[in-house]
C-alpha cells in the first residue's frame, strides 16, 4: 500500500511540475499621438498683403 501511495504522490508531483509555465505576458505598444503647431502663416500672409494694399490706397 506504502508502494501506491507514494508513486500516486510521485505522479502527481511529476505532472504538475512539468506542465509547463505561464505564457509571457502581452504588452500592447504605445499609442503615439503626434500633435501638430498652430501656425498663424496661413492668415498672416493675406492679412499684411491686405494692408500694403491699404497702405497704397490711403496715398
């Protein structure tokens, strides 16, 4: 009965001992999120042609 009991113990020792280990981990990337400058060019360029027009026209 001793021989039973402990190959049942040895057994269950085994199995659980090489059933492998826990799979790595997943880690999702960072999310990047690129911002872009506020640029005043865009209105800036008509606004001093709209002036150097006004400058003429006040002559």
């Amino acid at each position: 009965m001793k021989k039973l009991v402990l190959a049942a113990a040895m057994t269950a020792a085994a199995s659980t001992a090489y059933a492998g280990s826990m799979a790595d981990p997943v880690i999702e990337a960072p999310v990047v999120v690129e911002e872009t400058a506020g640029s005043s060019a865009g209105i800036l360029i008509p606004l001093l042609v709209l002036a150097a027009v006004a400058a003429v026209a006040m002559d």
